[in-house]
C-alpha cells in the first residue's frame, strides 16, 4: 500500500494557523486495512493534522497496477475514506481526494515518461520485487509505477520526502526526472531530498519473519473492523517465543516482541513499564490484557465507521471538496511545466 509523504517549499495559508507547510500522503485502496496501516500509517497522519496543511491521496491509479480484479477500487475507496474520518481525520484540517479525479497526475506523469530513460526503470529494485510478487503483472503500468509516483510527489514542488527504505528507490528517481525536465525545459521542479523514516513496522501474528499482510492468513493480522471476539482469538493464537519472560527483544524474541510492540502503540506505555506490569504474568494473561486494549482503541473507532460508510453522499462531498482545492494546487504546477515546454497551458 503506498504511503508517501511531502513537504512543500511553500506554506499555506489558514486563519487559525497562518503559516503551515503542506504535506502530502497517500494509500492505496486495495482492501480492508489492519491495525499495521493504523498505527504506521493512519495515526501519525492524525498528529500532522494539528501542525501543517495535509493532502491525503487515496491513490486508485496506483492500485490498478497490481490488482486482477478492479470492480472494487469505487468500494475500497469509500471503505477506506470512512476508516479515516473514524480514525480521527478532520476534513477541516485535511484534504481528501481520488489520484483518478485529478487529471494533472496522468498528465504529468506522461510528460515524465518522455525524458525518463527506460534503464532507469528496468534498474529499479522494487519494480524487481514487486514483479516478484505479481508475475502476471509484467505491465507498462507496473514498470512506469515510479513515474506517476513522481509527478505525484513534484505537482506539489516538495523539498523533502520522509519514506521508507522500500520507497527510497523510488524518490531517486524523482529527483533524476525533475533534473532531465529542468535541464531540458527550464527549472520548474525543485529535486526532493531523501528523509529514510523507519516506523514501527508490525509483524504477522504467525510468522514473525514477515510483516503482518492481509494478504497471508487470517489469523496473521488484526483487521480494524474485526470484532472483539475475532480480535481474542486472533491473539490467543498468535505464537511466542521459547520461555516466559514477557520481554522487548526483537531479535532474541521476535513474536513476543511484536506483541509487546502492539500494546506499546495502543496503550502509549513505555516497553520497560510493560515488561515491569507483566513481569509475572504468563503469555495468556499478556494475550488477554493485549486483546482487551486493542478492543478498547478499536470499538469506537468501529462504531463511527459503521455510522459514516452508509451516507455516501456525505462521503461523496468530502471527495468533492477536497478534489477542488487539491486540483488548484496541481493544475498551477502542471501549467508551469507545460509552459515551459511550449505547449498550450
């Protein structure tokens, strides 16, 4: 699922907060999302809200380079839009908007695609791993995925890219596009730095050798709509390590590490403090502690969930609004570069 982050030279304008910086994220809309996507992804986008003007992209274009079957991207989109603005999201505070509905992305990225030399592509490590996962998807979409990843990221002029080591690759090549277009055109786009942020990554609850996935077993992962008595047995189930110290120690103790990481990220508390709590507990009884604060962050949650995915039309609205102020700001971008280059803008 993508996940990527902007910020913008410039800031933006808000009377309770004059001078913001703009920041920019997206997702994928592939499926039902689980508690790794809550706590690494949904969560620390809540705390940017408060400081700085945030677009969040849910990014179906992106999505059709891997899926078979597309006939649920319209689905997955509302779900997904529902799960945010449940999860503490505030459309007051954050723009919303479909990658599709702003027609400046695919432009964009097609004008990319011409100064992008094709070993630049062929080269890329994660288009290796993920032809790696989706053999059937040798596609341009799935090869030129870094392309519109680039005019996703340079429509909003950024500075800095906080990603992940997987998405490193990627903010390369976007800094090698916007220096051929710049060379060749006129400078329009500045070259994004590189900010490796590693989160808190989740593992599965069966095999602590893998990242919690829903595409694994069911029982390897939390789902955020799974209902408490899903979420107890999910944990009961989860393995743990040799012996019964309740301990953070990821290399020594992986899966018991996990958990441990899981109550860390719902409860707030300091790993010495846990361990110190469940000192002379057995592996059930942190189980039960860790299932019933887990169901304790997640009902509310759920309950708003449930409120808001039947009023489309109020979900429809958001959308709306935020494609509109999200298109001012890339149609400007896309008008800068087009004139440089001679065509009509």
């Amino acid at each position: 699922m993508l996940h990527i982050v902007v910020i913008q030279h410039g800031t933006a304008y808000d009377k309770d907060m004059p001078y913001k910086q703009i920041l920019l994220t997206g997702m994928r809309p592939t499926g039902e999302l689980h508690i790794g996507h809550y706590f690494g992804v949904i969560k620390p986008r809540i705390e940017l809200q408060k400081k700085h003007q945030l677009f969040f992209m849910i990014a179906d274009l992106h999505a059709l380079t891997t899926l078979t079957d597309t006939t649920a991207i319209e689905r997955d989109t509302f779900r997904m839009l529902a799960m945010l603005l449940a999860s503490g999201f505030d459309q007051k505070k954050i723009i919303l908007f479909r990658q599709s509905m702003l027609p400046a992305h695919s432009e964009l990225a097609v004008i990319f695609s011409m100064v992008t030399p094709l070993a630049l592509l062929e080269l890329n490590p994660t288009y290796k791993e993920m032809l790696e996962e989706n053999p059937r998807k040798r596609t341009l979409g799935l090869l030129s995925y870094p392309v519109l990843q680039a005019a996703d990221i340079l429509l909003y002029k950024p500075s800095g890219v906080p990603v992940g080591k997987d998405q490193a690759p990627h903010v390369e090549i976007a800094r090698e596009i916007a220096r051929r277009f710049n060379h060749q055109f006129g400078r329009v786009f500045p070259e994004p730095r590189t900010i490796l942020t590693e989160g808190d990554r989740l593992l599965s609850l069966q095999d602590p050798s893998k990242k919690m996935s829903k595409s694994h077993a069911a029982l390897s992962y939390i789902s955020l709509l799974d209902p408490s008595e899903v979420i107890r047995r999910k944990i009961k189930s989860a393995v743990t390590d040799s012996g019964k110290n309740i301990l953070y120690r990821p290399i020594e103790k992986p899966a018991i590490a996990n958990l441990l990481l899981i109550y860390h990220l719902a409860s707030g508390i300091s790993f010495t403090k846990i361990e110190q709590q469940f000192k002379e507990s057995s592996y059930a009884d942190f189980k039960s502690a860790l299932a019933d604060i887990l169901i304790e962050t997640l009902t509310p949650i759920q309950k708003q969930y449930h409120a808001l995915i039947d009023n489309k039309m109020q979900l429809a609205q958001v959308l709306e609004d935020g494609e509109k102020k999200a298109r001012a700001v890339a149609d400007k971008t896309l008008s800068e570069a087009k004139k440089k280059m001679g065509l009509p803008f």
